[in-house]
C-alpha cells in the first residue's frame, strides 16, 4: 500500500513496550471492563456472570503486577516511509500584461 502510494524506503520493525493497565489487578480489571468494546459485549450479561468475569480477568491479571503497576508487555510495529519524488507539472508561463 504504502509502494502503491509512491512512498520509497519503508522500513517495518517490530518493537516491545510494556503497558500499564492500572496500580493494581483489580484497578487493571475496571480499566479493561471499562473499554468500550468490552463494556458493550457485556452490556446484557446478568450480574453474577459479571461478577464471575471480573474475578477471573483480576486473577489472571495478579501475574503482572509489579511495584510499578500492571505491567503487560504489549508489541507493536513501527513503520516509517520517506515521500517519493513527485514530478511537478511545469507551469506554464503567466503572460504579463502591458499598461500604456
């Protein structure tokens, strides 16, 4: 896509950055209930099931706390790209009007 759109030197380079979800399991766990895909897929589930959801997330969550917060290594791509030439259409040249 990006060949298709005249760019030239694109480079795709995978790079790791941990994120933070929250200062604890649990913070973690109402940040991500609260996303709205989530928060939209659940919007009919009756509460006991809620409540079995948002245990298990905080326990699966426990495993990446750190004194820093929920830590959890995210992955992503860095892409970068330099504008192709463009040709340019030559203008042609203005006549310039003669005052007497």
């Amino acid at each position: 896509m990006l060949t298709a759109s005249g760019f030239t030197d694109i480079d795709v380079a995978p790079a790791e950055a941990p994120m933070t979800f929250g200062a604890d399991a649990g913070d973690a766990t109402d940040f991500i209930l609260a996303m709205g895909p989530v928060r939209y897929n659940l919007r009919d589930v009756d509460p006991g099931t809620t409540a079995r959801i948002r245990s298990e997330v905080r326990d699966a969550l426990a495993e990446f706390e750190t004194i820093d917060g929920v830590r959890i290594p995210g992955h992503v791509w860095i892409v970068t790209a330099s504008p192709g030439s463009t040709p340019t259409a030559a203008s042609p040249e203005t006549p310039r009007s003669s005052e007497a």
